[in-house]
C-alpha cells in the first residue's frame, strides 16, 4: 500500500496525519507527500517523519494526488488530506474490505475533529449521504479519505485536473465501469477550518450542494466558477 497526502503549507496538521499512520495496527506500507511548493516546514516534517516527498507546482488537490500515485509503488493507493486523522484500524479495514476482488475502492465515513453538536449533525448527515448514494449504486465519494487498487485508478487516468471540487465524486462515478466502489464504514476525523473561516452558508451551499449539482447535471464543475481558496 501507498499513502499519498497531497499538501500546500500543512506544518500545522501534518504531523498528527503522520502520528496516526504509525499508530496503524498494519505497517509496512509507503507514505508519499506529494507537496506543491509549501513555505511553513511542511516538507521537512514529511522527511524527518520518512515519508517521501514528490515537489511540484501548486495546481490544486486532484494534480497533487495524481502526481503522489505516479511515484507509488503500491498495489493499493490511500488518499488522506493532511488535515484529517485516521483511526489505528483504517489500513487493516481497507486490506479487508479488498479481500472481495470485485471491490476495486472506497470511500470512509468521516467526523468533525472537535466537532459542535451541529458541525456532528451535519456531518452524519453528509456521511449518511454519501453512503446511501454509494449503496445506491451512484458512488459519493467527499474525498477526506479513499482509496483504489492501483491498476483501476491508472486505468480510469487518475483525477481530473480540470475540476478543483468534485473530482474525487467523478472518479468514484466513473469507477463503476471498472467493479464497485464502497462505502467503508470507518470514521475519519477532519478538521473544520474551512467551515469557520468561510462560514457555514457559504461553504455548504456553494462550495458543496451548488458545486455538487452542477457536477451531477453537466458531468464537470467548472474551476473558473468554482475556484476554493485554501484555509489555513
């Protein structure tokens, strides 16, 4: 397996992604940060941690993970944002869960890190979502963390580029030419930076459900409409 964390200025989170991934109760895999061009410290914490780090320019988090898979060695591709924190039996689950070889990926269920009532509430109800639109047969994938058997991801060319949300959705939906992608049913915790710095209206309302249906009628979500800035 491959873990790919794709970074642009995560000193601040990074390291308790990589606390969690030694805690894992399987080891052995590969970590590859796959950073485009951090100014905070982000890449000598991956070094110093013994991940490998794979530079390049800063074109948004479909590029970054795609630029991570073409350097990994895995059989099995783990994609995990820098800001999230991964529960000590995730490897294990995914190994697991890719027993059924007409499983070819997945995406987990995942909470609030230090969560508000209702930033749980939502959450749960984003999580429901994705997994009965997943068991529904049209895969929800929010892309916080999901993984792929190697040959089906290089097989589907990867993330689109073109889309800077939604492109973790598109390749879920377009997975399904190649077997099924499943819901895992594991919680990830995440941060909620974008959220409070942006505000909660126009976070989900834009940046989610708009984008979303956008995507869901026309098959693309256009960057130049829907261009999110970083929150750090």
């Amino acid at each position: 397996m491959s873990v790919i964390i794709p970074t642009w200025n995560e000193a601040r989170y990074l390291p308790r992604l990589l606390e969690s991934l030694r805690a894992q109760t399987v080891h052995g895999f590969e970590v590859i940060v796959a950073d485009s061009g951090s100014m905070d410290g982000t890449v000598n914490i991956a070094r110093a941690a013994g991940a490998t780090v794979v530079q390049g320019e800063r074109k948004g988090p479909g590029e970054g993970r795609n630029r991570g898979a073409r350097a990994a060695i895995g059989d099995v591709l783990l994609f995990a944002d820098a800001d999230c924190l991964l529960p000590p039996t995730l490897v294990e689950r995914v190994f697991a869960r890719l027993k059924d070889r007409t499983v070819i990926g997945g995406a987990t269920a995942f909470a609030p890190e230090n969560g508000t009532r209702f930033e749980h509430v939502l959450f749960r109800a984003a999580t429901a979502y994705q997994r009965v639109m997943t068991e529904c047969g049209f895969p929800h994938n929010a892309g916080y963390c999901f993984f792929f058997r190697r040959a089906a991801f290089t097989r589907l060319g990867g993330l689109r580029e073109d889309m800077l949300l939604n492109e973790t959705h598109d390749i879920a939906m377009r997975s399904r030419s190649l077997g099924r992608f499943v819901f895992l049913p594991v919680v990830v915790e995440t941060s909620m930076r974008r959220f409070r710095k942006f505000g909660y209206a126009r976070t989900i309302f834009v940046e989610y459900i708009a984008s979303t249906l956008i995507y869901y009628v026309t098959g693309r979500t256009p960057s130049e409409r829907f261009r999110p800035k970083p929150a750090r």
